[in-house]
C-alpha cells in the first residue's frame, strides 16, 4: 500500500469526506484559471497574517530584477472540512523520505510564488528536500512523476485549491532582500533548478489556512508547507538590564559579555553614533533547523513597541563603514553582531528609560543565528581613586603592589588626560626614591577574548612605562608586562567585581 495517508487516521477519513473533488490531472490543467483568479480578485479579503512591516519593500531578485508581491483572496478557495493531523500533515509516498533532516520552525514566513512573483505567508512551517529514503537508493530511482501524482492526490483529498503552476524561479529567493532568510533559511526547498516544476496548493478550513509548494526535478524534489497562524510575540521586555528577553524555545548560547562602562558605535544610516555606558553583547540562538530569522525580527521589534523604541536603522550596514573600525574592536562583541557588520541583515533601535537612561539596540539577523547589543548610556562612575606619591609609597612598603588610577582609550592602550595627575604622583615617586625599581603591570577583566585581553593589558602597561620615561624617569627602572583576566583580586560575576579586576598596579623589583 502506497503511504498516502495524512498523519494518523487522515487517508480513512479523507476518503469519506465531502466537498468538491478534482483529480491531480484537471487540478494541472486548470492552473491558468486559478492563478488569473487569484489575482483578479486581489482586492478583495487578503490573508492577514502575511501583511508584516517588510511586505511592502521592494524585493528583487539575484539579478536585480524587480519580483512582484502579490496578494491573495483566501476566501476565493472553497472551505474544507477534511480531518487533517499536525505539520507537515501528510507522509512521504512509499520508498520517499526528508534528505536531510527537516527544517521544522515554530512561527516563520515564506514567499510562495504565485503568478508572476510571490505571496508572503506566516505562521508555522516545515521544509525539507525530498528524495528516495536513504535504505532504498540502491533498488529504487527517483521518480518526480510518481512523487507528484501522490502528493497532489493526498492534497486534493484534502480538499486543496491549486493556485500556481510553472518554474521554481530560484533566482528569486536568492536576490538581495531574501537571500540571507529564504535562500539559506529554506535552503533545502528552494536551491534547486530555476525551472524547476513548481506548483502550489492551498487549504482553507475554519481555523486555520495551510499552503503547501512542492518544487521538482528529474531527480530531487523540494517542499514547504506552513500553516498561517498570527503572529504572536512570546518574548517581554524585561525590568532589567540588557531589557531584552529570549523568544520562546531560544537561549543565549555562549555566556553574554556584559562590560560596566564600555563604547559601541550604532549606525544611524548616515554616519555612527557612539553611544558610551553599561554594555551587553550575546547570542539568540536555537537549533539550525528550527531557528527563525522571522521570528527573532519580530520578537525584537514587538519589545521595542513595548518600550516605545525609534527604528533607527534597518538594512545593511555599509561595508566601508563596518571597516572603520578593526577586529580588536568587534572582539567582544562578536557574538552579538559578529566581526562583519556589513554581510547581514541589521536593526537598529532606540529607547528611554522611565529613569531617563536611553538605551540603543543593534541586532544582527543571519539565516542560522542572531543577537544583539545593547547599551544603556550612561556616564563613567569612577572606581579607583587617586593616590598621592606618599600614599603610593606607604603601601609599597606594607604589601609591595599598589593599583594606581589609569583611565585608557575604549579598547585601546592611550591613556586619557584624566590620568595625568596619577601619572605625575608616581613621577613624585620615583623622582623621590632614586632607587626604587617598578614593574608595571596591566590586569583586565574576563570579558573578551583571552588573548586580546594579554595583549590590550601589555600594551597599556607599555603606555604607561612610555609615559614615565617621558617623564625623565630612567627606562632601566621600568618594565611593563600584561596579564589579561589570569590574575583577578575580585569575581568577575559582578559590576564591581569587574571593575576592580580592571586595574594597573606598580610592583616593587628587588
């Protein structure tokens, strides 16, 4: 017996239910009445849950070319009252399977074409590429033809209007605007032959409309189903610092890099703005197949109505612009919007505080994975305090170490004006004991990348080395070394504990 039932029970109950009936071969041969159908009645009831904020973008395709978005009556299809089970809804026919395994995501969107461009589509979605089931390779070949015939079969039982019939188009999933979500992000469904036979079906029953876009070729086949659902946000701004919460099913990953006081540049799409203050940079992630780049969009711009945030910016960043600032730079913040600002879809936003505190959002969207950082901008709250060239010295003498206030450049060894009268105390210091011998010693915290972290605190250590010799001090008493976050005095889990850890400190030679 061919596997052409649905989930469960469907094929028995299928095979009772009422309603108008086509065979596979009238369904074909009627595709230009639909289609035209379809677009003629346009304007009347379009499906709601494919009106989202980017329907209205122009879309082109990989060769620049414009793609029509189409909108579609669903009430132009005749309900169905067939039982029908959960996604995907139906089985593979006998001697067929998934290639891979399915891409099964809980809220996402997908253009199915229709007529000459393409119809957005909401709510829950699975695709896959379908073949020959790996365990019958070596007896069975594919067969588009015996594929099709049953899957247009089961969907007619089920009581689906066809509503396009002609080539995949596949250039148009691969075009600048839909590359990154729909070209990679149903990458099993749609890389597949331009002129790959394509056709589309849709079934509308009382609570729920379900589209089905079954593409093949002489040898593989490609298929989406969705079932349109609203959108419903399952994500809440949070009470507290970063503010943003996980959607639903999705976590951060690798552990977030929070910094105290730190700069981050946000694109405003003419220029950046650097925005300094309390920093958080992480992952928004979920297993590949089930990730939605949809969804995270949505989550996010659902929190940032809650907040009443600005869109400040929304495409890609320009690529001479991402290179205005280095590697070092993007380090720490690699993991919420990686070291190429320029090669993803981003979201820029902004918003108060009911304390006034502004806070500025940039996410990055890629087809596998996101994240964000953000900063809550705020003033420098100084930690350490000035020593006088006494106080340096009595504490040299009790513990042999003292930690001296030395503000330096965001991710850079310059040491700012502010740390001038530190610098001329240790100069008092050293000029008052021509005997002492220093090394100079650089600590960080344990955010960033480790050996960024020795090399950041070597250099600051140089700095302040170079400063004290400029200073007519002799460089034989000096030496500078870094240690990163190997040497902490204080837990790196807390504000405090961080910026304690963030110190250069004078240690006695001898």
């Amino acid at each position: 017996m061919r596997k052409t039932m649905m989930v469960g029970t469907l094929a028995m109950l299928l095979s009772a239910c009422g309603g108008k009936q086509e065979t596979a071969t009238d369904a074909v041969g009627s595709t230009d009445a639909t289609t035209a159908a379809a677009t003629d009645e346009a304007a009347a009831t379009e499906t709601p849950a494919a009106q989202s904020s980017l329907d209205k973008d122009a879309v082109h395709d990989r060769d620049g070319n414009p793609v029509p978005l189409l909108p579609f009556d669903i009430n132009s299809v005749e309900a169905s009252t067939a039982a029908i089970g959960e996604l995907p809804f139906f089985s593979m026919p006998e001697g067929y399977a998934p290639v891979n395994r399915p891409h099964v995501r809980s809220h996402a969107r997908f253009p199915f074409r229709l007529g000459d461009g393409l119809h957005w589509v909401e709510g829950a979605s699975w695709s896959a590429k379908v073949g020959v089931s790996s365990e019958l390779r070596r007896e069975k070949e594919f067969s588009a033809r015996e594929l099709r015939r049953n899957l247009e079969t089961v969907l007619q039982q089920a009581g689906a209007r066809q509503v396009f019939d002609g080539p995949l188009q596949r250039g148009f999933y691969y075009g600048p605007q839909l590359e990154e979500e729909i070209g990679g992000g149903f990458i099993d469904a749609v890389n597949m032959d331009t002129g790959a036979q394509t056709t589309v079906h849709v079934i509308r029953q009382a609570d729920r409309n379900i589209w089905v876009q079954l593409s093949t070729t002489g040898h593989d086949a490609g298929l989406v189903v969705v079932e349109e659902r609203p959108f419903t946000a399952t994500a809440k701004l949070l009470t507290e610092f970063p503010y943003l919460a996980m959607p639903e099913g999705y976590d951060q990953g690798n552990r977030p890099k929070q910094r105290d006081f730190d700069m981050y540049p946000f694109w405003t799409g003419s220029d950046f703005e650097e925005v300094e203050g309390r920093t958080w940079a992480g992952q928004v992630t979920k297993g590949e197949r089930g990730f939605s780049m949809h969804e995270v969009r949505r989550n996010l711009q659902s929190m940032m109505d809650e907040a009443g945030g600005v869109l400040v910016f929304e495409g890609r960043i320009p690529k001479e612009a991402s290179e205005r600032y280095d590697s070092n730079f993007k380090g720490p913040y690699s993991d919420g919007t990686s070291f190429v600002w320029q090669d993803y879809d981003s979201l820029v936003y902004r918003f108060d505080r009911p304390d006034g505190h502004q806070v500025w959002v940039h996410a990055r969207l890629e087809y596998g994975s996101a994240g964000w950082v953000v900063v809550e901008r705020k003033e420098l709250v100084q930690t350490a305090a000035l020593l006088p060239a006494d106080a340096l010295k009595r504490q040299l003498d009790a513990d042999g170490r003292v930690a001296i206030e030395v503000n330096f450049a965001v991710d850079k060894a310059d040491i700012l004006p502010a740390s001038r009268p530190q610098l001329e105390q240790v100069l008092a210091l050293l000029r008052d004991n021509p005997s002492l011998k220093l090394s100079v010693e650089g600590h960080t915290d344990d955010t960033g990348q480790a050996a960024r972290n020795r090399e950041l605190s070597q250099q600051r250590a140089q700095s302040v080395v170079a400063a004290l010799t400029a200073g007519g001090i002799d460089a034989a008493r000096l030496v500078a070394a870094g240690y990163g976050a190997e040497r902490p005095v204080a837990g790196n889990d807390s504000e405090q504990g961080r910026a304690r850890n963030r110190r250069v400190e004078l240690v006695r030679r001898g």
